[in-house]
C-alpha cells in the first residue's frame, strides 16, 4: 500500500502542474522545460498513460472538457 501512495500523489502532482501551465491539448503542449518537470518524470507519466506526447517533444493532458 505505501509503495501506491509513493507513486500516486508525485502523479497527481505531476499531472496538476501540467494542466495549470495550460497543456491541456496538442495544441497548447510544453516542452519539459516550460513544464519545469524532468524529462524522465514525464516519460513515465506517458508510458503509464497519464499524459501524452506530440511528435516535436512537448506534453499534455488531453481534456475534453477543458479543465
């Protein structure tokens, strides 16, 4: 169960920084260092499926409703 939390609110964390530099779609993704986030860091928000890439290196959140 500790190993879940030691994961889990990084995650959130991670995600929440994302959406609120406004990343919220292909459109309007960030490189890593707009971000402020380790490339690392969002590798694996990608590989888990939390976030997503462009083909150009930037990330985002897709948000259908915008929030």
């Amino acid at each position: 169960m500790a190993a879940f939390f030691a994961t889990y609110y990084p995650r959130r964390r991670a995600i929440k920084k994302v959406k609120e530099a406004g990343a919220i779609s292909e459109e309007t993704a960030k490189t890593s260092k707009e971000l402020g986030i380790g490339e690392s860091t969002l590798q694996y928000l990608v590989s888990v499926r939390d976030i997503k890439k462009t083909q150009d290196g930037r990330y985002y959140v897709p948000c259908k409703d915008k929030k």
